[in-house]
C-alpha cells in the first residue's frame, strides 16, 4: 500500500484528482488531493509559492504519512518538488505529471519568454494580483470531451499571483531524488530543455503518455496506472 499525495495546477483544487484517486483506491493505495492556498474551497487566500509547499508538507506531516508517492501536475510541479525535498525518509517517489520543475531562486514566470511575462504580468495587474483561469478554446485539442472542458472552465478559480512570482527554494537537490516525469505527448512531444537535462540523472526516468496536459480528465485510469508502478 502506498500513500499517494496529489497536487493539481494552476486554477484546480483537489477535486481534478477524483477519477484517478477513484482508480488507486480501487487497488487499495492511500490518496491525499490537495487544494493548495486560494483555490478552488480554499480561494481568496493571497497565497505565495512557499505557501504553496507548506500545504503539501502539512498534508504529509499531519497525517503522518510514509511510504509517499508526491505528484505535482504543471504549475505545482514547482512547490511540490520543494517539498518533496523537506519530507526526507517520506518519500517513495517524486512524479512531475507534464509540469514545470523548480530551479533555486527562480519562479513560474521566469521560464517564460518575455512577451509571455508580460502577458501574465498584465493579467495580474488587471484581475487584483491574481491569474484568471483558462478559457475554453485554450483546452481545445488536449484530448479532452466538450463536457469534461465545461467542468474544468466551470470549476476553475483565479490563482494567486505570488505563487507564480515568487522564486523557488529547494531544500535538496531534486536530480537526487527518485523521480518519474510524465510527458504528455499532445501538449509536446519532447521534454522541455530543463527537464531533459535533469533526465539526465540516473535517479531520474522518463514516461510517455499519448494525451493532453490535463491527463486526469482525458486519461484518468492510464495516469493512475503509472502512479501506481512509480509506488
């Protein structure tokens, strides 16, 4: 049995984990969704990124939890890598499901081009510090039903700008740690350069998945598969 902690992106609570917590429960693993500060239940909190890694440290820490599978999917793949490094013996396996990875001193948005920062950065600036979600035509083409994408568009919140903004702090080294990234081939046939510099490590491996980015609504039981072999 492994306890499997999930950490959805930007815009998303706990609730976009349900089809594949429904799949590992079914072959009898512990799962822990995640909301992360200021979505979805928990929005209107001005959460910044080391907000962010507490809750995921807090989840694991409270419930006294070992033998951890830690999945961050896009945007969370940053905090949830930094905790993964505060969790010490806790941790099984990291699992970064076709997400963004941290680098020390560096946040989201500094990945970005400088015509796409600048386009966040106007879209906080004009929604009160805060992210608006996506709409639907920006999941068009991602493998995923007109219903499921009103779901998203439905259930979506704003995300706290300081939690793209604000720089990472890595505790560990993450090429060290036991890690599975996940890419989603429709979103982009190959890793991005980061990331495949970090597949380097032999700590580090590489698993394909023929859909969207959003593999939690498109292909909920395939993701829950490859959790479960990275448990």
């Amino acid at each position: 049995m492994t306890n499997f902690v999930l950490v959805p992106g930007a815009w998303l609570g706990g609730w976009a984990w349900d089809e594949v917590a429904v799949v590992l429960r079914a072959e009898g693993h512990e799962v822990y969704p995640v909301t992360l500060s200021g979505l979805a239940e928990r929005q209107g909190v001005d959460a910044g990124q080391q907000e962010h890694v507490d809750d995921i440290v807090a989840v694991i820490e409270d419930n006294d939890l070992r033998d951890v599978v830690l999945a961050g999917h896009s945007y969370s793949g940053i905090p949830t890598g930094q905790a993964a490094g505060r969790i010490g013996d806790r941790l099984r396996r990291v699992v970064y499901v076709d997400s963004n990875i941290p680098h020390d001193g560096k946040s989201f948005i500094d990945g970005w081009s400088e015509e796409g920062r600048a386009w966040v950065e106007g879209q906080m600036a004009e929604s009160g510090g805060y992210w608006p979600p996506l709409t639907a035509e920006d999941y068009v083409g991602q493998d995923l039903s007109d219903e499921t994408i009103a779901v998203i568009v439905s259930r979506s919140t704003p995300h706290p700008g300081r939690a793209i903004s604000e720089p990472a702090a890595t505790a560990h080294p993450i090429t060290e740690l036991p890690t599975t990234y996940i890419k989603c081939l429709m979103d982009g046939a190959t890793p991005s350069s980061d990331v495949a510099e970090h597949l380097k490590s032999p700590s580090w491996e590489l698993v394909e998945l023929p859909t969207g980015h959003w593999p939690m609504f498109s292909q909920p039981a395939a993701l829950a598969k490859i959790l479960g072999n990275a448990g």
